[in-house]
C-alpha cells in the first residue's frame, strides 16, 4: 500500500533549512528502506490531481532519478534496483504513470511522459512491457480521447523513441506509431499543442524509419506532411519541422533526390524570411548536406576498393543558388555577437555553412564569393566590411592552393591593415581570418607558404601590436600565432626564420595573459596555449636559451598562485585555472628541453624546486590542477628517469589520493597513467610501492562505481608495472590475471550494435593485450614457466579477436604483439599449443596485407617467432 508523502515532499522544499533537511533524510531514509514502496508513493502522488503541484513535481523528479543517472555506474545500480521489484508491483507503478498522461495539469502529463519513458528504456529492450505501445495508440485512436492527451501521448511516445534503440520496435509496432504520429500533425482537427508534439515525436522516431523511407508511396507521405508543418503558422512547429528535415538530411541522404527542388525553395524562403529559430534550422539543413557529401568523398577514396554510399552532389548542383542565399545571411550580425561566448545567430550559421560548401565542393566556390568580397569589403557600413572578411575566411579550406594563393596574396596586405579597423566586430573577424590562412596556406614542409622572409617582420609586428587590442580580438589574435608557430614546427631550415622573433613573442603572450581583463574571451587561457605552441613548435638548437630563461619566469609565477588571496569559490576557480595553465606551460617545457642530451640538464637542475611547487599545487585540492600537475608530473618523471626515486615518499600519497577519485574520473585515468610513466623511469626502484598501488589498481577494476573509461589505462598500467619489476610481479600475476580473463569474456558479450560501446570494448581489448605483453616480456628474463598456464586463454582471446571484423587497427597490432611475445617469451612449452590453434598463420598474412607500417613489422616479427618456435 502507497504511503502518504504529500506533508514530506512539500517540506523538502520548505525555505526553512532545518525542516528542509529533515524532510530531504526522511524521503531518503523511505527510499533506503523500501524502495518498491517508495516508487508506488511517489506514482500516487504524481497521479493524484487533488495534490498540491509542488508535491507532484518533486515526485516527478525523483521517480526521474530512482531510474536514470548520468554516471553509468550509478545507472547500472539503479536498472538492477527496478528490475527486482515484483511484477505486480511494478505493473501498479506503470499504470498510474499512464493515467497521469490524461491529467488537467500540462506539467504533471509533462514528468509522467519522462518517467514512462525511462521505465520503457529498461524494460522493452528485455521485451517486458509488450503492451506499452498498445496502450499509447490507443489514446490516440479513441475518439473521445481530449486534445492533452493525444499530446502527453504524443510526447510520451517521443521520448520512448529516443531512449530506446530501433531494434526494440517490431515493424508493425513502427509503422503505428508512425501512423499515429503523422496524423498528429495534421492541421485538420488537431490544435497547435497536439500538431508539435506529434511534430518532435517525429524527430526522434525517424531512426526508426529505415524501412517506410525505403516504401516511395510512405516516404512520399511523410515527407509531405513535414514539408506541409514546416510552413505552418506556429513559429515553433516550423521549427520542430526543419529539425526533421535536418534529421532526414542526414539518416536518409541517399533518398532525398526528388524532394531537393522543394526543399531549397522551403529553406531558401526560411532563411531569408522567417523568424531566426527557423531560418538557423534551415541553414543547418545544408550544413548537413555538405557534412553527408563530404564524408562520402572522404570514403570514395580509389584505394579502399570499397564500394562507396551513393553521392548526389546536391550542393555542387545547388551552388549558383545556395551560395547567394548564404552571403546573404553574412550581414545579420548582432552588435554583441563577439563578446558572448554562446552566441549562435544567422550570421554565423551562414559563415559556417559557406565553410563546408567550401570543403564540399573547392574551388567552385571562389569565382561565387570573391565578387561580393571585393564589393563589399571597403564599404562604410561595418556589416559589409565584417560580411565580406567573414566570407573570405570561411572558403579558405577546401580549395586547392593554386587557387586560393594568387587571392590569399592579394589580399594579406590588406588584412593586415584591416587589424586596425575602426570596428571591434571587423577586427576580430580580420584576426580570425588571418588565422584561417596561416592554417591553411602556411606549411613551409610541404613547400608552400604565404609567408616569406619579406613579410614575416610585417605580419610578426602586425599580430603583437594587436594582441594588446580588446580581449576577444586579442584572442583571436593568439589563434593566428598559434598557427603561424605551428606552420613551422618540423619545417627544416625554414623552422629558424621564426627563432628571431621567440623572445618578444613570449613576452607579449605572458603580458597577455597578465592582463586584468583576460578572463573575457578566454583569453588569458588562448594566451598560454600559445605559448605552449610556441615552446613546443620552436627551432630547439636555436631557442634553448630562451626556453631555459621562460622556465624560471613560469616557476615563479606558479609559486606566487599559492599566496593568491582565496575567499571566494570563485577566487578557488581563478587560482585552480592559473595554476592549470601554468603546470601545463611547465610540461611543455620540460619535453621540450628533455628531448635533447644537450638541453636535459636545465631540467635537472631545476627538477626539485619544480617538484616542489607540483607538491604545494596538490595542497590547493583542486581537480582541475590536480589533472594538469599530474599530467606534468609525468613529463618531469620521463625526463629524470630513475632520478625521479627520491620524489616518490612525499608525492605518493597523492597518486593514492588520484587512483582513489572515483568522482573526478579524468583525474584517476590521468593519475593510472601517471603511474605507468613513473614505472617506465624508475624500474624497479617502483617497488616499494607496489603493493599499495596493485591494491588500488584491482579495486578500482572490480569497483562499479568507477567510470568504466579508466578501466582500460589501468590493464595497461598492469603490463607497465610487470615490465618494470619484472619476476617480482610473480605475487600478483594470478590476480592480474583472473581479472584480465573476466574483462575479455565482457568483450565477447558487447552488443557490437552500439557503437559507443565498440569502442570502449576495442579500448579495453587493446590495454588487455598490452598487460599481457608487458607481464610477458618482466618475465622473459625470470619465471617465464609461470605463464604457461595462461597461454591458452591468450591464443583464445587473440582468435576470438581476429574473428571480429570490426576490431579497430590498434587492438590488431596489440594482439600480434602479444602472439608474438607469448612465443618468444614461453618458448618450446606453447609449441603444442601453436599447432592446435590454426588461426594464426590466416591472421598474420590478414595484417601482413595490411597498408599500415608499423602492423607489418610486428606481423613479421611474431610470424619469425612462432617460425622459431616450431622449428626448434
């Protein structure tokens, strides 16, 4: 029997703290205690019209949250919870949920649709709600069933849609729900409430549509109906309508050929008539459209000897049309488009979509925007000058370079000059641009470049004057020297022609990032990523004594950070981003200066003050810090090498606190894979602590609390630490083991439908190969015997792998490793195990075939050691 919960979930809301608190650990304490009962309560509640709508809210929200959470862990729980209530139980709770659908009170039906359809999301892929669908449709068949209901029904079956997957649906159940859906949207006796709903139900059952999109006569039908809803009178049906289209564009490309002359005059009246809701979603359509076609010519490449998805070339035949109508957009800017970081607006819609009709179709877009560049670029009004830079810059990836550099040429000076226009909005786009072109058409390797000896002291002197412009063009301006250093990174005799100019770029990067203002567009964060590309990108024979003189510029700027004046959470954020930034310069410079035998000794010398600052960084207890010190930490561990030792007593108890951050996960992978570079300096020097870092490492493995992504960098630290202390790992191989067996049985039971959870199980299956490599080779040289047991679980994953066509490239080369190790480590006792698992010649000559390098070596190498093997 439901208890009545009204009085607590009303004082849980109470402005009083001490009645608000008490009544929060009573709802909990009930949940704790009894949670099928809780559930019921909280259904009643929802369900009932004569309760207060503050009561029925909350009870909405946290039925909400006794079935879905954000964090996979805690989801995982909380499926197991509900799918052990009993059935009669459960059937209650469901159909008060349905009623609710039908109540008088919009917000009521609004939480129960959610909650239907989280239930739905557990229980219909296990096929134990069969008659939901059922019970949907026919709300929405009955004639006397009111307008809210036929819309809660609507949104309902929206929602289901998205939360489960289209192999969940039978295709009759499909076509209904279809069927039901589209004629929600007709304008004959439905109101404008029902004709949306029906509208983004649509929108989330189209993934479900495969087989109606394949039939002309229903595809026809329903491409009628949202052509029809996109032009109704409600702005935010048209909108819901072009969402679908979008979605179409993008699900049924291949289809779309006879509705195209259609849907350009649809968009084109949208985009230069309609309100700016609408007119975005039309944008989008053909941003779509370009992303389509563009993955299709990046897959009918002539070498794949794949038969690739059809391409239409809508944009290329579209292209007189479509690119006026996007020009067109440029000059709706807004006047405080620049200083809010997410603004989205037509203007900006358009430019965006100019850049992938550029990359769409290359140089056909040129002779189309360069006139209305050169018309509109030294016109008084600032949206023209703006529009036409703006154009400019956004067709500069895509063309070939002999057709963009004659115009890139032309037109450098010029934008050079335009950094000191009269409008903020032309200047940011101008420094954006410049940006765009040292992207593009500045790769002195590749022997292209629009900068020359010549011109280089202009445009240096040009980007430093603007970097002490207002924040968001400053920023802009530390893009553009990004990618001016980054050009020439690797460029031979080329890379020192940036080497006169290091120091006083540093310099004005640091003021940059000094500045009272650089919070604003980000651009005190803009100027040391900079400087990072700056560091790492420069000419090292020639800029070492400069990077040496940055270091303790940095260090001292670290170490002030910790006697910043922390009131405030927000004064905790400022300090915590600073001091990121900072560990992240420090990084920067520690691989850059440790990647020479000439220059590692500035390293070394400054090693313990930089260590302790790392340390004094970790007492601010920040995440965000914590990552990046870590993430530093192992640089300088790399750098030091077995030198690294004497850190460890005092810098341990923080990666223990790492490994144990099961909240901040990034900063337990990152703090797991700190630890493997701390094994690879130290060698068995690591293994006073190995005890206590095995320990950590399995209980996360067998925690369900701990994000499953860290759960791959932990196997491969596994194989870290056995290379490290090689038979010691003796004491642990068993347990190490076990687990590693237990997560290739996972691999093997992965819907390989998902395709988010493919790829967590290629992460997964590549970091178990390398455990089993790096136990393998610790144990070459002592106690290989004590992996012969585990030989035939290895060659049984490696065959089971080598069956699945979908393995990624790198799980491959892991597992040919791994064969190749277990063959030269183990020896003649694997030998009758070689014979009985024929796969392996078949698979070797598979990766032998293959285009990559580094896979044919290894397949050669572990082929001459199963060779070896068999012949000894």
């Amino acid at each position: 029997m439901a208890m009545e919960i009204t009085q607590f979930l009303l004082a849980a809301q109470s402005a009083d703290a001490r009645v608000r608190t008490e009544a929060e650990g009573s709802l909990k304490q009930f949940q704790e205690q009894n949670l099928p009962q809780f559930l019921l309560s909280l259904s009643f509640e929802l369900a009932n019209n004569d309760k207060p709508s503050e009561s029925r809210r909350l009870a909405g929200i946290l039925l909400k949250n006794s079935l879905d959470a954000k964090d996979s862990g805690r989801k995982e729980l909380l499926v197991k919870q509900w799918c052990a209530i009993d059935l009669a139980l459960k059937s209650q709770i469901k159909e008060l949920l349905l009623r609710t659908l039908g109540s008088s009170v919009p917000e009521a039906r609004h939480t129960s649709a959610q909650v239907v359809a989280k239930v739905a999301s557990i229980e219909v892929p296990q096929k134990q709600w069969p008659e939901l669908v059922g019970s949907l449709l026919s709300n929405m068949t009955q004639q006397e069933s009111p307008a809210h209901l036929k819309q809660s029904t609507l949104e309902t079956l929206g929602y289901v849609c998205e939360e489960i997957s289209h192999h969940d649906l039978v295709q009759d159940e499909v076509n209904s729900v279809l069927t039901a859906v589209v004629q929600g949207m007709n304008q004959a006796g439905n109101n404008a409430e029902v004709r949306l709903a029906a509208t983004k139900a649509l929108l989330n059952a189209l993934d479900f549509s495969q087989t109606n999109f394949e039939n002309e006569m229903e595809r026809n039908y329903i491409m009628k109906m949202v052509c029809e809803t996109a032009c109704a009178e409600e702005e935010v049906i048209r909108q819901a309508a072009f969402e679908c289209l979008v979605s179409i564009a993008s699900t049924y490309y291949e289809v779309l050929e006879q509705y195209m002359q259609t849907l350009f005059e649809l968009t084109a009246k949208a985009v230069k008539g309609d309100e700016e809701s609408v007119a975005l979603q039309a944008v989008e359509f053909w941003s779509t459209i370009c992303d389509e076609e563009i993955d299709r010519q990046e897959y009918d490449t002539p070498d794949t000897g794949d038969s690739s998805p059809p391409h239409s070339g809508f944009i290329e035949k579209a292209l007189p049309h479509l690119v006026p109508m996007l020009l067109e957009t440029l000059e709706k800017q807004d006047e405080d488009q620049d200083h809010e970081d997410d603004v989205w607006n037509i203007s900006m819609a358009g430019g965006t979509c100019l850049g992938l009709v550029a990359r769409t179709v290359g140089d056909g877009i040129v002779p189309l925007v360069m006139p209305f560049v050169e018309v509109n670029i030294r016109k008084p009004n600032w949206r023209s000058r703006e529009a036409a830079t703006y154009a400019f810059g956004s067709i500069l990836e895509g063309p070939t370079i002999d057709k963009l550099a004659p115009m890139v040429a032309a037109g450098l000076e010029f934008l050079l000059t335009a950094t000191k226009d009269d409008n903020n909005h032309v200047r940011d786009t101008t420094a954006w641009t410049l940006s765009r072109i040292f992207e593009f058409l500045h790769t002195p390797d590749s022997g292209f470049s629009v900068i020359s000896p010549q011109n280089l002291p202009k445009i240096v002197g040009v980007l430093l004057e603007s970097m002490k412009d207002v924040p968001n063009v400053a920023e802009k301006v530390c893009g553009a020297i990004y990618n001016l250093a980054q050009g020439y990174e690797d460029a031979g005799a080329s890379s020192s022609l940036l080497s006169p100019y290091l120091t006083e770029i540093i310099q004005h990067l640091l003021s940059a990032a000094e500045r009272t203002d650089g919070a604003e567009s980000k651009l005190r964060s803009a100027s040391y990523e900079t400087l990072n590309e700056v560091v790492r990108c420069s000419n090292l024979l020639e800029a070492a004594g400069i990077i040496g003189q940055l270091l303790p510029v940095i260090m001292g700027k670290l170490g002030q950070t910790m006697d910043l004046q922390v009131v405030s959470t927000e004064d905790r954020e400022k300090q915590a981003e600073l001091q990121a930034s900072l560990c992240g310069v420090i990084q920067v410079i520690i691989q850059k200066l440790s990647s020479k035998d000439e220059t590692k000794p500035i390293i070394m010398q400054n090693a313990d003050h930089i260590m302790m600052l790392f340390l004094r960084v970790f007492g601010c207890h920040s995440s965000s810090v914590h990552e990046e010190a870590m993430l530093a930490i192992g640089a300088l561990a790399y750098a030091t090498g077995s030198e690294f030792a004497k850190y460890m007593p005092e810098l341990f108890k923080y990666l223990q606190t790492g490994l144990q951050n099961f909240e901040e996960y990034q900063v337990c992978s990152i703090t797991v894979g700190v630890v493997g570079d701390i094994c690879r300096a130290l060698d068995d020097k690591i293994l006073p602590f190995c005890d206590q870092i095995m320990s950590l490492l399995i209980q996360n493995l067998q925690s369900e609390a701990l994000h499953r992504s860290v759960k791959p960098p932990i196997f491969s630290c596994f194989g870290d630490i056995a290379l490290a202390i090689g038979g010691q790992f003796e004491r642990y191989v068993a347990t190490a083991i076990q687990i590693m067996q237990g997560a290739a049985h996972v691999c093997a039971q992965m819907d390989t439908l998902d395709e988010e959870l493919m790829d967590y199980g290629n992460q997964l299956r590549r970091s178990i190969f390398e455990a089993y490599s790096g136990i393998l080779q610790g144990f070459k040289d002592a106690k290989a015997e004590l992996m012969v047991p585990y030989a035939q679980h290895l060659l049984q994953f490696v065959e089971l792998v080598s069956k699945d066509s979908l393995r990624d490239e790198s799980v491959t080369k892991a597992a040919v490793a791994a064969l190749g190790d277990l063959a030269d480590v183990v020896g003649d006792k694997t030998k009758p195990l070689f014979s009985n698992f024929t796969f392996c010649g078949e698979f070797l000559n598979e990766c032998l075939d293959s285009e990559d390098e580094d896979l044919k070596d290894t397949a050669r190498w572990t082929q001459g050691m199963i060779a070896r093997l068999m012949v000894a």
